[in-house]
C-alpha cells in the first residue's frame, strides 16, 4: 500500500515512514509532476498545504500549468486540483488547519474523494485514514 506524500521538505515523509512504515510505504513528491508521475500504483495522496520551500518554476495552477509565487500558500490544493484535471482519483488526504468550516465542507465537496485534516492529529487517527483509504481502493492493510 503506497501513499504519496506531496510536500515541499520531509517532514511529512520522515515522519509517516518512521512511525508507519511497518503498514505502509510512502513514497515522496515534491511537486506536481512528481505526484503525477508516482500516482500509478498508489492507493493515496498526502498533501501539505504550504510548498514554500518549492522552487517558484516548479508550482502550478490548477491545470498544472506553471504557477507565479503567490501559488505557494495554498499549492497543496493547486496540486490535487491538477491532478484530477488529469483523472486522478486517488483517495487524499490535505493537512491545513483552514479558518473555515465551510472551506473545508467545499473543498472536500470539490475535490472528493479528500478528507482535510487538522495538523493536531494524531498518529493513530492518520493511521485509521489511511486504512479507510487503502480499503476504498482495493488493498487491505495489515493490523
């Protein structure tokens, strides 16, 4: 059961391998055309929200097209919009603390199937996610 963490470092990577590699293997992607290229084969896609590490000629719009710098807060979002303007449907996961319910109602709404999720959570509520997220693509995983 491979993730794919889009992230703009590794904390995200680092952590998940450490603390959950014993059930699942994330593999990184530091920008669109890496998640595109890994999305074959994954049962996930983990997204940060915020890439602005990234070097500014690698962000994109929402088609994947090349973004100015001010795509950086939110390219998270730019990159699983690109991605399911290209039909991929893989189950996400966003990690953003939104100020608003309703954003997130909408973007969950937009981009299904997403579940955003607080960057207080813990461990054992993203491990559960990512079981709901391997069953609903087919792969069981292991206790």
């Amino acid at each position: 059961m491979t993730f794919i963490v889009c992230e703009d470092g590794a904390e995200y990577t680092d952590r998940f391998q450490r603390f959950l590699g014993g059930r699942f293997v994330f593999v990184r992607a530091g920008h669109f055309a890496d998640a595109l290229s890994l999305a074959p084969g994954a049962c996930g896609v983990l997204l940060d929200l915020d890439f602005r590490r990234t070097a500014s000629t690698l962000l994109v719009d929402e088609r994947g097209e090349r973004a100015d710098a001010s795509a950086a807060e939110v390219q998270g979002i730019l990159i699983l919009r690109a991605l399911r303007a290209r039909g991929v449907q893989l189950p996400a996961l966003l990690f953003a603390d939104l100020d608003d319910d309703a954003r997130s109602a909408r973007l969950e709404a937009e981009l299904a199937p997403l579940r955003v999720v607080p960057l207080s959570a813990g461990l054992a509520q993203i491990a559960q996610l990512l079981r709901e997220m391997s069953s609903a693509t087919g792969n069981v995983a292991k206790s």
